[in-house]
C-alpha cells in the first residue's frame, strides 16, 4: 500500500493494524432468527460496535466485495456483529422480497444483526418544491419497508433543502415529518445525519428534530461531518436526538491515533447524554487499506470506551 512514512514507521504502523484485529470487542450472541431481537436475559455492553457498509465502499464498489457479502465479512474479518447498509450497494433491491431474504438469511447465518440503512440519492426531504417533496418522501418509503423485512432499527436520511436558514429548517422538518409518520406504525426510525450543508449545523438540525417532535425522528450524529462548526459542539447537539452514533475516522498515527479527531473526547460526550446503543465504525480514509481502517477505528473505539469505564 502507498505510505509517505519511513520504513520503521510503516512497521509501526501496521502492526497497530495487526492488534486491531486481535483485540475486538466481544461480538455478542447470534440474533434469533424469529424477531431479530436480542435475548430478554441478556445484558449487553453499554456500547456495542457496529460496521457501517461504507468503510468497504472501495472493494464494493470495485466489484471485489458484494452487498450479500457484508454479513460475513463483517463477522469474519471484523467480528463485528452489528451492520449498517448503505442503499448505494443494492439500491434495486429495495422491493426485492427474495434478495432482501437471501441477506437476511446469511445475517443470520453469521450472527449479525442489521441495524440500520443509510439512503441517500432519493431527492430532498426539504425541497422547496412542493411535488419534489411529495416525491422524496414516496422514494424513501420503499426503504422504510426494506428496513422492518430486515429488522433494523432505522433508516439514516438527509435532511437537504434551499433557502433561507429558517426556510431550509420548515421545509426539511415537513419532509421528516411525513416519512417519520410512514414509518412509525411499522417501528421504523427516521434518523438525519450531519451530512452537509446546514445538517452540518448542530444547531440548526437539533432545532429542525426538535420542531418535528416525533419520537421516531432522531439524529445520528457523525463525528467527522462537521465544517465550519465546532465537532465537539456539533455532537453534543445532536446525542440527545441519537438513536445511532456514527464513529467516522479518516487517519492514524502510528500507535493507533485518530489525528483529526479526539475519540476520548468524543465518547465521553456521547456517554454523557446517557446513550446506550451501537458506535458505528465508519472508516473514510486512504491510507492504510480499509480492512485496516476499520481495525483501527474499532480498536480506537474500544480504548476510549475502556478509559470510560476505568
């Protein structure tokens, strides 16, 4: 792989990598096939780590890895036991009751659970067209759907639109609101993530969630989609609303450091707010491979939980 780092370094670097994988977090039982939920008697970790799909976005959309592979890819390279999809990779599947079968079935086949699915290019939930809005709503129904046959808990949205920032917020929390009211009869979430634009904003986006007051629309906030506002500021704004945290990573210094982002700080917010739930590995870098990456940032995950809890 291409590195800008002495030799030494490089070493250094991947063996980082190499106890990564030897140190994961204790992937939990398989889900039971009947309601894909976990045991009554069981009393997991206050975090348990997840894969979002796009950390694998190079080898997938290079034709080297598939959707249907992302359950045993996830278990056996990773063991990571939680997925989050990305509709990119099966995005004509969303109706297909035999393909959605088929991934629900090797989900079960390595004790993964689906939790969620990041759709993206269906429209603007904000659009300042009325029909256009219309529209982006029916286009993310199917995903709802896809969504319960899989037994996820969400789909992440984007809360896009035009205009003034306070015409950008009541056109985005119409769209939210309508999807949301779709998918609660089916115990479905709506979740935004920061993700460009004003939902780059925490403020803006925590007050659109909270004008929505839908206890199934809810943020998933990403610790990397911030801009010209403060990260730290930004997911502090959002985890009150979050039913999901994307843990986003884009370089490590050679003992296994995130540079850009301070990952002890960031879950301590998140511990703060008093959220228990899944912390999505989402690896975006370049350098090293992505199979790496995404070692990385779980084993990063991990010691910033463990210094939470010493």
């Amino acid at each position: 792989m291409p590195s800008n780092q002495p030799s030494s370094d490089r070493r250094q670097f991947l063996a980082v990598g190499a106890a990564a994988a030897g140190a994961g977090l204790a992937a939990g039982a398989p889900v039971a096939r009947a309601d894909h939920h976990e045991s009554d008697d069981a009393q997991p970790p206050r975090f348990r780590i997840s894969l979002a799909e796009w950390s694998l976005h190079n080898a997938l959309f290079g034709g080297k890895l598939d959707n249907l592979d992302f359950p045993a890819y996830a278990r056996e390279q990773c063991d990571i036991d939680g997925l989050e999809y990305v509709n990119a990779f099966f995005k004509d599947k969303a109706k297909d009751e035999k393909y959605l079968a088929e991934l629900d079935k090797r989900c079960d086949d390595h004790g993964v659970k689906s939790l969620l699915i990041m759709v993206d290019g269906e429209g603007k939930l904000g659009d300042a067209d009325g029909a256009a809005r219309t529209q982006t709503v029916e286009n993310h129904k199917k995903w709802v759907e896809a969504a319960k046959f899989l037994g996820c808990h969400s789909i992440r949205v984007n809360a896009q639109s035009d205009g003034s920032r306070e015409e950008q917020a009541k056109l985005a929390a119409d769209g939210l609101a309508r999807i949301s009211e779709f998918a609660a009869p089916l115990g479905i979430n709506v979740i935004v993530e920061n993700h460009g634009g004003l939902s780059s904003d925490g403020e803006w986006l925590s007050g659109v969630l909270k004008s929505v007051g839908m206890d199934n629309c809810g943020a998933l906030p990403d610790f990397g989609n911030f801009y010209e506002y403060d990260r730290y500021q930004g997911v502090k704004d959002l985890m009150p609303f979050a039913k999901a945290v994307s843990a986003k990573s884009h370089v490590f210094d050679i003992h296994g450091i995130e540079t850009e982002i301070d990952y002890f700080k960031m879950m301590k917010i998140v511990a703060d707010s008093g959220y228990k739930g899944w912390v999505g590995v989402e690896w975006e870098g370049k350098t090293p491979d992505e199979l790496s990456g995404i070692l990385l940032t779980k084993r990063l995950i991990e010691r910033a939980v463990a210094q939470l809890e010493s």
